[in-house]
C-alpha cells in the first residue's frame, strides 16, 4: 500500500486499531478458598457462620463444585472492611500510618526485559487485594498496563503531569515578565493543553477495587522529544525533577498510598522522571536455569551503573545553575533511599540461581521470588490474579497462588518498614 499523506496514514492506522480494540477486563469471581487461604485467613467454617449471621453482607453466588461460594472483587473489599473493624485489624488490612505519604517505587531495569510491567502488574494487584489504595503510573511507551487491565490505552498520560509542571513554571515566569513590562513567552500548545487537562479525569479504574491507573497513551511514544522541546524554551525547568513535584501538587500522595511506576527501556528524559520520582527503586532480575541467569546480573549491573550516571550528570547541571545563582547545593546525594532487587521468574530448577544472587547482592535481594507463571508467558492470560483456579485445577493452583502470595509479603514488609522510617522524621 502506497501512503503519500498524514492523513492516509492515520486513516489506515486506525484501521489497524479498530481491528484490535481492547475488551473490559470480566470481573473473575473469587472462591471461599481462595480468600480465606490467601486474602481474609481464617477457617472457611468461620466466614460462612459471619455471613449466616450478617445477612446484610455479600453472600456470594453459589457454584457447581460442592456448593462453593463466590464473590466478585467488591464483594471482597466489603468483607475486608467488615472484618478489618475487629480486634484483629491488623490482619485484615494494610494501613498507611497518618502522617505518612504514598509511598513511590518505580520499576527499574533500563537494560529492557527484565520483567518490570509483569512485576508491577501483580504487586499492584496484591496490594489493592491486601486493602490498599493503589495508582499505577505507566510510563513505558509501550503501554502494557492498560492491556493487562482489559483498559483502553488513550489519553496524555504522564505526560500531561510533567507538562503542568512545565506550563506552570512558564507561567510564572511570564507573570515576573510583565511585571518588569518585557513582552512574554509563547506557551506552546502541548502546555497549554497539559495545563487545561484535568489530572483525575486522565486516571481509570480497574476491576479491582482500589486499583487505579494512569494510562500510556499513544503521545507517550514522542514523550522524549516532546520533554527535550519543552526544556528548549524552559531552561529553568527540570525534568527529571517534574513527575515528583507534580505527584505533590496533585495530592495523588495523600490519596492513594502506593504508588507504583513501570519505566521502560534505555534512560531518556521520561525514564529519569519517573526514577528521579521514586523513593524506593525496585529491579527485577529473571531467574534461568542455564548460564543466562549471570548474564542477567550483568546487565542489571551495566543497567544501574549509567543511571548512576545519568543522575550525576543531572546534579552537576543542577549545581553549576545554582553557583551561576550564588547558591550552594548539598552534597550530591541518590535521589531515592532504597535499591531492592526482586527475583522474577523463579521455578523449583532456579532455587539455586537465587541462592548464588542472595550471596551477590545481600540484603539489596527481596528473599521471595515471584514465581514463572506459563499462563502469562503463553499470552493465555494477561494478570494472574485474574486466573480462575479451576482452569487449573486447586493442586496446581494452589502452589503458584502461595508462591504469589509470598512475593507479596516480602514486598509489604517493606513498605512497612519504609512507613516506619517516615514517621520518624514526621
């Protein structure tokens, strides 16, 4: 096909999405089983004397296998709450501590298929089903957070975050102009489109309550380009510095309290935002049974060393600025407080893999893996939390389930531990 105009080629590019459009993600039903093995744990006799006597909760929909009861996602989240107002509280529901902010943790691995939006993907689908309030915040072009949430990937994304923070800066700027009589900037038209977009509007529900997302849209391709253009006009504004400031003025920190980031490959300017955001960066490394697991430690090594790089350079442009201004800055420090290394991928034949990285890498290692599921490595299924057990049968379900289940309170504990040190300097 011979395409001689941009708009013979949207025309056809939409085309090719129209054959493509993104279902809404079903609502899977959850199992007696399941939550009382894994979300609520209490003996399944005791749930279903609460729910004989508490008629005025979600009784759940009856099933074929025995007369088991199933509950959708909501359902789950009201019993949470009915159960998390008892003595015991705190098995029920992963708080927040007042006073303490979302915590943010960006997915890092600039060396390309390390498993981030995977890892992402569940660990953000465990905390929302541990209770908590959860944003997702894609910011990899190649947008794979909505797919796995059965979400349409449209709209500016984070982009349009950062642009307020550009518009904003340009706008004061433009006020001190005219208050010194000098004729002002020209706001481009992304910014001003940034400014005029409203934040919540650009932020989805999932399934899953409790669990939202901030979408790639198709703009976040040119991100990169569309950042550096905005600088060009802007010097004082810095980029790596805008998705941070802008998760504040927002108040998406006092909404929501966990804040997970997917970056994607190489460190261009999107990719420096979002790390520069994080105050906990979180590198997946893949677990194999053969020579390539050492192949993936170097690479994660090679990843991490020109980051540290990159956000040297940024602190030397930041300090040379503020000299010009007769400022100091202080000593050049990582602009967030923990490295943690998540293994991914893990099977029984790779135990002894994450042995050899536990001797490497130390406490930087979360101590459990998230396992290799087939399912979503075939394409069978996009999140594995969307996976009814039955397909598999509760023998093979039940393993991957704990397995799962595990990744995620190694993962809460740090939270906890994070919350904690944040309260101290409160």
């Amino acid at each position: 096909m011979q395409l001689t105009s941009p708009a013979e080629l949207a025309t056809f590019a939409q085309g090719c999405q129209d054959q493509s459009t993104t279902a809404v993600a079903p609502s899977r039903l959850i199992s007696i089983w399941e939550i009382t093995q894994w979300i609520l744990p209490m003996a399944p006799e005791h749930l279903r004397r609460v729910l004989a006597a508490e008629p005025h909760l979600p009784q759940g929909m009856t099933g074929t296998e025995g007369g088991t009861r199933w509950f959708t996602p909501a359902d789950v989240a009201t019993l949470r709450l009915h159960f998390a107002t008892g003595r015991r509280q705190r098995r029920y529901l992963t708080n927040r501590p007042a006073g303490c902010q979302a915590a943010v943790i960006a997915l890092a691995g600039p060396q390309g298929a390390s498993g981030r939006s995977s890892s992402l993907i569940h660990l953000a689908t465990a905390a929302a089903l541990a209770g908590l309030r959860v944003l997702m915040i894609d910011a990899d072009p190649a947008g794979r957070l909505a797919a796995a949430y059965g979400l349409p990937a449209e709209g500016a994304g984070v982009t349009a975050l950062l642009g307020q923070t550009a518009a904003v800066q340009l706008r004061r700027l433009n006020e001190a102009r005219l208050d010194r009589g000098e004729a002002p900037l020209a706001m481009a038209e992304s910014l001003a489109r940034a400014l005029a977009t409203p934040l919540p509007d650009l932020i989805r529900p999932t399934v899953w309550p409790g669990l939202d997302l901030l979408a790639a849209g198709p703009d976040l391709m040119q991100a990169d380009l569309q950042i550096l253009s905005w600088r060009a006009g802007l010097r004082g504004w810095q980029p790596w510095q805008a998705l941070a400031a802008g998760l504040q003025t927002e108040g998406l920190r006092d909404r929501y309290d966990l804040i997970l980031i997917d970056t994607g490959r190489g460190l261009g300017p999107l990719a420096l935002a979002a790390l520069n955001a994080a105050e906990i960066l979180l590198a997946p490394i893949p677990l194999h049974t053969d020579p390539q697991h050492m192949a993936a430690l170097n690479a994660l090594g090679l990843g991490l060393t020109a980051l540290g790089q990159a956000v040297a350079d940024q602190q030397a442009e930041a300090a040379m600025t503020a000299r010009a201004l007769g400022q100091l800055l202080p000593e050049a420090t990582l602009p967030w407080q923990r490295l943690l290394v998540l293994p991914v991928r893990a099977t029984a034949a790779t135990a002894a893999q994450a042995g050899g990285f536990a001797a490497k890498l130390g406490a930087a290692l979360l101590p459990n893996p998230l396992p290799e599921l087939a399912v979503l490595a075939t394409g069978q299924m996009r999140n594995f939390y969307d996976l009814d057990y039955r397909d598999l049968g509760r023998q093979d379900y039940g393993p991957l389930r704990q397995a799962c289940q595990d990744g995620w309170t190694g993962f809460a504990s740090v939270l906890q531990q994070h919350w904690a040190a944040q309260g101290k300097l409160v």
